[in-house]
C-alpha cells in the first residue's frame, strides 16, 4: 500500500465517493418504489467500509468499523470483481465508461488488499 502514487490515491478515493454517490441515489429511488433494497443497501455499507479503510491505511484517519463489519464488506466487495470486469471488458476502449471501471476496480483492489492487511495484524 505504501508504493500507491498520489495520483491513484486521489482518483481511487474519487471512484469510491462518486460509486457511493450513485448507490445512494439508487438507494432513494428504489425506496420511493418499493423494490427489494437489501443488495444495494450491503454493498452502499461496503463501500463506505472501503472508502474507510483506504481513508485510514493513506490519511490515518480512525474508523470506527468492527472487524465483523469489515469481513463482510471485504467479501461483498471481492464479490462485485466479476460483475465489473464484465462491464469493463463490454465497454469501448478509450471510453469514459472504461476510464471510469478502469478507476473503480483498482479502487476496490485497494480496499481489499487495505482491509486484507488490517484483517493479518
């Protein structure tokens, strides 16, 4: 984690704000409809727990997540990986769309490995 560039670390935590971001809107939306929001309302906690631990392993900032919490949204986040790399390998080369995968999943790469490093101490 120590030989991430600045430039990764700001466009990694940007990818986490802007995916929560658009899980919160998501979230509202599917409230307002009545649908299931059980999926969405675990991985919108994981990737606050990710943004956390990224936030905590580059800025020493304190979270205040239990380790239960932090297994579970390691495992829904490893779980997100398939579902993004199809995504990433249907969108255009050179898109934004691509740019934007590209970000999110070495942003949660990130994460994971954070909380995998938290998870060994």
């Amino acid at each position: 984690m120590e030989n991430v560039s600045n430039e990764v670390k700001l466009d990694s935590i940007s990818a986490f704000q802007s995916t929560i971001r658009k899980s919160e809107n998501a979230l509202a939306n599917m409230s307002l409809q009545g649908s299931n929001t059980t999926l969405l309302t675990k991985r919108l906690k994981a990737l606050q727990i990710g943004l956390a631990m990224l936030e905590t392993a580059w800025n020493q900032r304190p979270h205040s997540y239990t380790d239960e919490e932090i297994a579970e949204a390691l495992t829904v986040m490893t779980g997100l990986f398939p579902s993004l790399q199809i995504s990433f390998d249907k969108a255009k080369p050179g898109s934004p769309q691509r740019t934007l995968l590209k970000r999110r999943i070495r942003a949660i790469e990130l994460a994971v490995e954070a909380m995998d490093q938290l998870d060994s101490r």
